[in-house]
DNA sequence: GCTGTGCTTAC
RNA sequence: UUUGUAAGCACAGC
C-alpha cells in the first residue's frame, strides 16, 4: 500500500494518530503546521509542465526568488492577509464536439492548497469508510471494480442500484461544506482560508464572476473537499441505512461522485433510491434520472427472469467497464463479466490513428518506441479479470493502425523494418502468428 | 524502497 | 488556452 506525502512528513503524522486516537476530537491551532517548509514541499509536490493561472504565472517562473515569495506567502497566510486568486476558466472540447469547463488556479493558491490538502488528508483518511475509492491515496479505480466483482460474486445481490449525482462538484453547498469541514476542524484561521478558496471565483478572459455553489474545478484541494462532502452527507448515512433499514444484504462502492449500491431485495431497493433522493435534497445534491437505475443483476437474476419471461439481465457501467451476468463455460455457474465500454475504445482508436497519420511527416520520430509506450500503458487498463477478449482486439487494432501507417510511409520511399514490426507485433499478441511479408508484401495479424 | 521522464485509466 | 486527485505500467537513475 503506497501513502500520501502527507502521511510521511512528520508533523502530520501526528496528526493522523491523534485523529485515529479520538474520532471526535476537533484540531485546533491546525494553521501552525503551515510552515515555509512545508510551502515549499507543497511547491516541488506540483505538477511543473501545469499551465498557468490568471497572474500568467508558471512553476517555473514562481521559483525564482522562492524562498522569499514562500516567507511571504507564509506571513501573509498568518496574519489573515491572504486572498486566492480568480481561476482561470478555459473551454476544452470533448470528443463528442461538446464544450467542458476547466479551472486553472493559480501557482501561488495552489502551493497553499497542497499544504491544506496534507493536512486535512491526515486527519480526514482516518474517518472515511472502507467502501470510499475515489482520489483517495493507496485506493485505485482497479480496487473499486474488485469491490464490485467481490459483493456480487459472494454476497446475495439481485438488484443493482446504478447512482450518479448530476453536477456534484459544481453542486457543493458552501455552508454545508463549512459545517462538515467544523465537525474535525477548530482552526477558524484554516475554515477561513478554505471558505476563501470556496469563494475565490472565476476569471473567463477578464470577465470575473463569483462563485456562490460549488468546489473550484482545478483546485488542488477539490477531490479531498468533495470527498468530505460526501462522507457527511452519503458515507455515513449509508452506513447507517444498512445497518438499520435495509431488509435483506446490502452493499455499495462510492468512486467520487459515482455509486454502485447491490442490494438482496427489490423493495430495499425502491425504499433506498426514494430516501436516497430526500436525502441528497437536503444538500442542494441531485441524482442524474438518465444514469440511474435500479436493475435486476446478479446470481439469482437469470434465472428469476427466466421465470418471469423475461430476457437477460440488463447491463451497468461502472468506471469505464460495461458490467454484464454471464454464466461460466466449465459448470455454468454465474460470474461477473467485464468489458470495457465499447464507445470509449472506438473513441481512443481513433485518436491513436491521428497520431500515427501525423508521425508520417516526422523522420525522427520512433513510431516503434512510441506504440510500444502507448500500448503498454493500455495493457494496465484492458488488463482486467474478464476482459482479455477486449484487449487482444484492442491489441490488435493497434497494431493494424501501425501497420497502415508505415505501409503510407512507405510508398513515400522509406523502407519497411518488417523484422522490428513481426518482433513487437508478437510481444504485444502473443496469439498471433505472423507471417513473413515477403514475397507478397502482405503482413497479417 | 525512493526519485525522475514517458504513457494510460477513473472521476 | 489541457486544470485537479488517485492508481497502474514502461524506461532511466540512486
């Protein structure tokens, strides 16, 4: 299990064990632990290439002269003089041509950020419960789709609750996010500083607009922030609802913003999404009707619809995998099977193709190198119990993409590294034979 | 075990 | 004009 650089800088791990020691204690005098030098760890933890912010400065530049902008930073952040910057707010476009909004903060609030996010981490990692995946150090979305397979696999779920909370982050209450933030936290110089954070608004090439609901996109301190919100508001009264009102087993895996609740019984089910919703309500949060369902899945599924007359079980999405009940082919026994989302995959291939046609004009560019980077990066991902068939498709499309484009590049008088291409090809799909292109030019995979 | 490049995914 | 957190993989170094 990795840990954070929070947990590993000394100051804070006290902290952390006088969280783990008293569940309700509340930390006051927390800001003393912003130290210059824990500004400037904040500072080398930030990603160097980022973009800049409104004040158009990078990481870089802000390292000229560090140690005094750090002394000064740090006397102003003590004696209440302290006040972020407007994000920067830019529009990317998606893959399916729609526009997304994105937040630049700048460098100088997100070192204080860093060092805020340290120090609520050690506190707050103690409090969140087990079934919690999302940005959370040591926890992967791999881990949150193994809690999935396990609770279906071994406990008694029939239906499966698909939840998605429409515009979570954008949707934080503030005051309701101070409130929760004052259950562990004393420190009004630190709430101070964060509700400052909350409040530091946006700038879209110069207009500068408030911000009155929601957690910054881009800020440092967000995914933790939104972590908390709904520890208080989802973690905790789950925790309760399953322990007092559901019925039969029952079971949930949060990443962020996105549940996956298995329950035993169809009435828990109906009951928990109707008290889920008057829940959420209470915290100006709302679920998305279009991705949330309650469906029939699980063991006992194929056959109660069976019996019904019904069809196979529907599907879910849950981080980027298609979820499907699928029988085994040894005893037909029932197993959970994965593939990736189909649209996504189509969607990467492309960009992959783009690439590739692009290299053509780039002599010194390593086409083999590069595939053998981007492809291994992939093989993580695809690499999931339950989808291998995924992956060699994917593989292989890959490796046509490649082919196609070195077969252009060869008509331009470049000859082809057939030897270098049939080795990676039989690395990358082990499977596959490959044929020696001569004397017909043609290699197939 | 830790750092640093490069790449991927999730949200 | 490509932000944030987390995880993984490859390569390099100690």
């Amino acid at each position: 299990m990795t840990q954070s650089i929070g947990q590993t800088l000394p100051g804070l791990i006290r902290l952390h064990e006088a969280a783990r020691r008293d569940r309700r204690l509340r930390f006051n005098n927390l800001l003393h632990h912003v130290m210059v030098e824990l500004l400037e760890k904040a500072y080398y933890g930030l990603n160097r290439r980022a973009a800049s912010g409104v004040d158009g400065e990078d990481w870089k530049s802000y390292g000229e002269g560090l140690q005094a902008r750090l002394i000064e930073l740090h006397t102003r952040l003590h004696t209440n003089r302290y006040k972020p910057q407007h994000v920067k707010r830019i529009w990317l476009t998606k893959a399916n041509g729609k526009q997304r909004p994105i937040g630049i903060a700048a460098i100088e609030d997100k070192v204080v950020q860093q060092a805020l996010a340290w120090i609520l981490e050690a506190i707050y990692e103690r409090d969140f419960l087990g079934f919690s995946y999302g940005f959370r150090p040591g926890r992967s979305q791999h881990q949150a789709l193994d809690a999935v397979y396990m609770a279906i696999t071994v406990r008694k779920i029939s239906w499966v609750l698909d939840a998605d909370i429409k515009g979570f982050f954008d949707a934080i209450d503030h005051t309701w996010m101070m409130r929760f933030l004052a259950h562990r936290i004393a420190d009004k110089r630190l709430l101070r500083i964060i509700e400052r954070t909350l409040k530091c608004g946006v700038d879209e090439n110069g207009k500068r607009e408030r911000t009155v609901v929601g957690t910054p996109q881009g800020a440092v301190l967000s995914p933790l922030l939104g972590n908390i919100y709904l520890h208080y508001v989802l973690d905790l009264w789950v925790h309760q609802w399953r322990k007092r009102m559901a019925r039969g087993e029952m079971t949930i895996v949060r990443y962020a913003d996105d549940s996956v609740i298995g329950l035993q019984h169809r009435d828990d089910g109906q009951r928990f999404v109707r008290e889920l919703k008057e829940r959420l309500g209470k915290f100006g949060l709302s679920l998305n009707d279009e991705k949330t369902r309650l469906i029939e899945f699980g063991r006992f599924a194929q056959n109660n619809r069976a019996q019904r007359g019904k069809g196979k079980p529907e599907t879910f999405d849950f981080l980027g995998f298609t979820h499907m009940c699928s029988r085994r082919r040894s005893d037909g026994g029932f197993t959970l099977k994965r593939y990736t989302i189909a649209k996504r995959q189509r969607e990467k291939l492309k960009q992959v193709k783009q690439v590739l046609k692009r290299t053509r004009h780039r002599h010194r560019f390593d086409v083999g190198r590069w595939l053998k980077r981007v492809v291994q990066g992939y093989l993580n991902y695809f690499a999931v119990p339950g989808n291998r068939r995924a992956l060699d498709a994917f593989r292989a499309e890959v490796c046509r993409a490649w082919l196609r484009a070195l077969r252009r590049r060869s008509q331009k008088g470049a000859g082809l590294p057939w030897k270098k291409m049939a080795r990676l090809i039989r690395q990358f799909i082990p499977s596959v034979r490959v044929l020696h292109p001569y004397p017909n030019q043609r290699l197939r995979v």
